[in-house]
C-alpha cells in the first residue's frame, strides 16, 4: 500500500476528492494533509475524515523559503509519505525540496498546459479567445508548472463565461482527473489519463 502526503493552501476540494478515492482496492491510503496556511479550511476537512494534519505557517519566515521548507518536511518525513500530491498548494517549492521527491511527487495545475502556467488562468484563457480550458495533472519538476504530464481534462468556454464560471466548471473535472491519475500512479502506470 502506497503512502500518500496532501499539501493544501485552502479549502481543499481536490484533497478531499483524493482522500474519498483512496478506499477499497485503490493501491494508496492518505497519511498526511499538511498546510502553510493554519486556517486552511481543508485542514479541518482532512481531521474531520480522520487523516493526521499539520501547519506550518510560510509568513514568520519571510520569504526565506528553505527555512520554511526545513519546517514543513518535519511532519512529512515523519508520515514516510511514498507520494505527495500538491492540491491547490500555492507556495513555489526551492529545487532542493522537489529533488527529495523526485519522481514522486504530483501537482494539479487548473490549465491545459503548458498554457498558462502560474496564476489567473482561467482569465488568460478567457482574455486568448481560447474555445476549451482544462486541468492537468503532472509531475513536479524544479521549473514552475512543468514536469511530464500524467492527465488531462478539458472543459467548453462557453458565450458569457466570467473566471469564475469557467474556475467552476474545471473544478469539477478536477475531482474527477486527479483520483484518476493517482490511481494509476500509486500503481506504477504513468499512461496520461485523458478525461
Ligand atoms: C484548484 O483549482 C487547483 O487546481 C488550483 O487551486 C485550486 C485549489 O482548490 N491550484 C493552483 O492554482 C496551483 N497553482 P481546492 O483547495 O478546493 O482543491
């Protein structure tokens, strides 16, 4: 059985959809949800399904990421996590960090990439006239948003979409995309799940 570690930054849907999925003959259980931020309402989700949680807070470190990374691998370590998936962790993790997990760690990104690394894609899709936005699943590298991708699924921008509607409508793909690809990656099948 594979261990699974969930960093979050927020409200932690996709952690959840994780963990929900994480049951039966899946080949991964959830060890972890670990935060940089105390209040993030997926921490009190993850306690609530019974899955151990920490914090630790980026700002007392002030922009020294390597200080706040040493703080944060503490209970990751100690959960012996064989994966770590990255769900809506909106810290840029230092090369060094990503090299210990190298080859197993995940991240879902709400863009087809590689459009749109980084932030307010939905926007930027909206702002290219592009006609179909999406969610990818990959596996991190030390560059931002990069790495091999593991899965994609794609949603209709449709007439009047706002940010927000189109942020609405990947989310849900989200949830379904991510379990997938885990599925298959605990499993040692990295074919790109196609949604
Ligand atoms: C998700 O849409 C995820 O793709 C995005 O943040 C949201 C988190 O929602 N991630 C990024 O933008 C990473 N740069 P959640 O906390 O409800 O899962």
């Amino acid at each position: 059985m594979k261990r699974v570690a969930i960093l979050i930054s927020g409200g932690g849907s996709n952690m959840v959809a994780l963990a929900e999925s994480m049951t039966g003959d899946h080949p991964a259980r959830p060890v972890l949800v670990a935060s940089n931020d105390p209040v993030a309402g997926g921490l009190a989700k993850a306690a609530s399904m019974g899955i151990p949680t920490a914090a630790v807070d980026h700002r007392p470190f002030k922009g020294d990421r390597a200080a706040f990374e040493a703080e944060l691998l503490r209970p990751i370590l100690a959960a012996e996590p064989d994966i770590l998936c990255l769900a809506g962790f909106m810290r840029v993790l230092t090369p060094d960090f990503v090299g210990r997990f190298s080859g197993r760690m995940l991240n879902i990104h709400p863009s087809l990439l590689p459009k749109y690394p980084g932030l307010h894609t939905h926007q930027r899709a909206l702002d290219s006239g592009d006609s179909e936005a999406g969610c990818t699943v990959h596996e991190v590298t030390p560059a931002l948003d990069d790495g091999p991708i593991l899965g994609q699924a794609r949603v209709p921008v449709l007439p009047g979409d706002t940010a927000a509607m189109l942020a609405a409508r990947v989310l849900v793909q989200e949830h379904r995309l991510y379990p997938a690809v885990l599925r298959r990656y605990a499993a040692g099948d990295r074919t790109p799940v196609r949604l």
